[in-house]
C-alpha cells in the first residue's frame, strides 16, 4: 500500500473480508485534521484489488480537499465494496459493512456514491449511526445528487462569466458524459437555464430518456469526449480526461461532476497548455457532500446549505482568476488552497 502512487500519508487504510456475506471493501481516511472523515461509499466491480485501492486512496485524498474548500468541518474518507455483488446476498453484505463502520467509533461517516442508493444506506443504518443520505427531512437529506448537480451548474456559469464572459447559459453548448443520478440532474439544470445539451452513457435507456425529455443531441461514451461543444461535462467515473483527451479536445472547458477527472497531471498540464479552462472536479461538486454534512449534522438550514452550495460560484471564479493572474494550472491552484485550509486548521489545534 505505501508504495501505491495514490499513498498521501493517508491516516488510516482498512482492508475488510466478512466470511458470511462475502464483503471484500477498503474504507480509506485520508485526514482528519478538519473532523471526522466524511465520503461516500462505492459499490464497482474494479479489474483488480490493486485497482479498488487505488480508487480508494484517490477519492479519500479529493475529499480531504473538496470539504476543506467547501467550508465544511470534515475531514476526508472513501470507501470501496469490491463487487459485482449478487442480490441475495447484497443486504447482508451492507449489513456487515455498516458494522465495518460502527467499528471506526466516528472517524468515518458514510453516505452513497456510484452503486449505492438511498435505500443500501437504510440497510446500512441498521448496524452503524455513521451513516448519512438517508429519508429527506425538511427538504434536507435523502439522495445527495440533485444539489450535487445543482452545484455544478453553479460552477459552469460560474466558467460562462469568466471563460465565456456570458451573462447566463443560454445557448452555451455542453456535453454531458455520464447521466445518472448527478448527470441526468445536470441536464435538467442546464437545460432549463437554456444550454444545448449533447450526452453520452453506456446506458441507452439513460440516452434515451435524457434526450426525450431535454431535447439533447445523443453521442457515443468515448466520442462525446472530443465533441465539438463549449464545456466538457464529465459525470461518469473518474479518469476520463486521459493525455490523449486532452490533447485533441475541442471543448474550450472542462466543468462536471465526476471524481478525478484528470487521469494524470500531466492531461492537467497539458489542458492549461492549450488554454483550456478547468474547473477542479473537487471544488463544482461539493454540492452532495454539504447536503449530505447537514442532514448528518442538522447544523443548519435548508436555507443556509443552499448558500454554501451557491458558493461554489464565487469560488470558482477565484481559481480561474487566479490561473490568470498566476499563469498557473488550475488544478494545482485549488489542490494548494485546500493545503493551506487543511494547514491553517492543524497549526490551530
């Protein structure tokens, strides 16, 4: 494990085996200096354990930043159930990951992420009290992903003032890769705010459905990446601006929700070479984890969430700002502002 590329003196690495059920998962906390560490929980059917961890150093890393950056007083975590997973067996396997869980006394709070639902995380809350994402509450909690999308679209217009120095959305071409939970909801937000849509998933019911209802032009998964369009909108999993993406595409921004969307630097260095606007993935799609900390919390207002959220605008304007200003990729402008948050805190306690 400390010699995996992803490593970044992360505080805890658990590894679980449940005999029972079958649970194979690795919860990862990367830091804690800012709360207890907070970040979904992914069911994927990953290619090898070495994979699976990998994913899993990475995202508990970007959620250090991402809630350092959103103002949130949680640290960062993510944890990975090593599918595919049969369905009589699924509910026995959450139940013994909710107790994984419990186990941490706190240091980890769980919520959903790509192949776990609202309804795995009731099972979950079973056995641990850890656990966020569950039934709303006065218009908080339940499925994080509409204010994820809700986020993210506030980072798009917050890219159409500064790159496209548009007043709004309308007319701005956008491609949206991947249409699941936070996707599908992006291109209700875009589309009603006037963008044209051009979308992409390996579902074609998904396709199907978004383009009935939006209007939208449908691409392939893979071609969509080099579409022709103004903003580049991955939403899919991570990994999806490779060098060679980066390199041939025509979008002139690059703003979705995807985790890790920059498969090295370099496909970063490369984007800021070419004068191609980056919206770091971690700072647009805070939106979940802020509704996701009020629900576990209950520290605020429907209202006052909402105002976080909204923030993410101004935020981004910051960093683009300051790519210009510096001449610096943005990516590495956020990566240092969530350092210095992260520092300020440890140098504090």
């Amino acid at each position: 494990m400390f010699d995996n590329d992803a490593f970044d003196a992360h505080e805890k690495v658990l590894h679980v085996h449940d005999r029972d059920s079958g649970l194979k998962a690795i919860i990862a906390i990367h830091s804690t200096v800012m709360g207890p560490s907070a970040g979904g929980c992914r069911l994927w059917s990953y290619e090898s354990a070495h994979e699976a961890l990998t994913d899993a150093l990475k995202l508990s890393k970007g959620m250090s930043y991402k809630n350092a950056l959103a103002g949130l007083n949680l640290g960062g975590g993510k944890s990975v159930i090593l599918g595919p997973v049969p369905d009589d067996a699924r509910e026995r396997l959450l139940l013994a990951f909710g107790e994984c869980v419990e186990m941490l006394a706190g240091r980890y709070i769980t919520a959903e992420d790509v192949g776990i639902g609202p309804a795995d995380m009731q099972i979950m809350a079973k056995r641990t009290g850890y656990v966020s994402g569950l039934s709303p509450e006065d218009g908080v909690g339940g499925d994080p992903s509409p204010f994820t999308a809700y986020g993210i679209r506030r980072g798009i217009e917050a890219v159409a003032h500064q790159v496209f120095e548009r007043p709004d959305l309308d007319g701005l071409r956008v491609a949206v890769q991947g249409l699941g939970g936070v996707g599908g909801n992006l291109c209700r937000e875009l589309s009603e705010l006037g963008a044209e849509l051009m979308v992409a998933d390996i579902g074609q019911d998904n396709v199907d459905r978004i383009c009935d209802t939006y209007h939208a032009e449908p691409l392939h998964h893979e071609e969509i990446l080099l579409a022709e369009t103004d903003i580049l909108a991955p939403c899919a999993l991570g990994g999806a601006v490779t060098e060679f993406v980066a390199e041939n595409m025509r979008a002139r921004a690059v703003a979705g929700g995807a985790n890790n969307q920059l498969l090295t630097k370099r496909a970063g260095y490369i984007l800021h070479e070419r004068g191609i606007a980056y919206a770091p993935d971690y700072v647009i799609n805070a939106g979940g984890i802020i509704a996701v900390a009020t629900e576990y919390f209950r520290d605020r207002s429907l209202e006052e969430m909402m105002e976080l959220i909204d923030a993410i605008h101004d935020r981004t304007v910051d960093i683009l700002r300051r790519v210009e200003a510096t001449g610096e990729p943005g990516f590495l402008i956020a990566d240092q502002m969530a350092r210095d948050v992260i520092a300020a805190k440890r140098q504090a306690a």
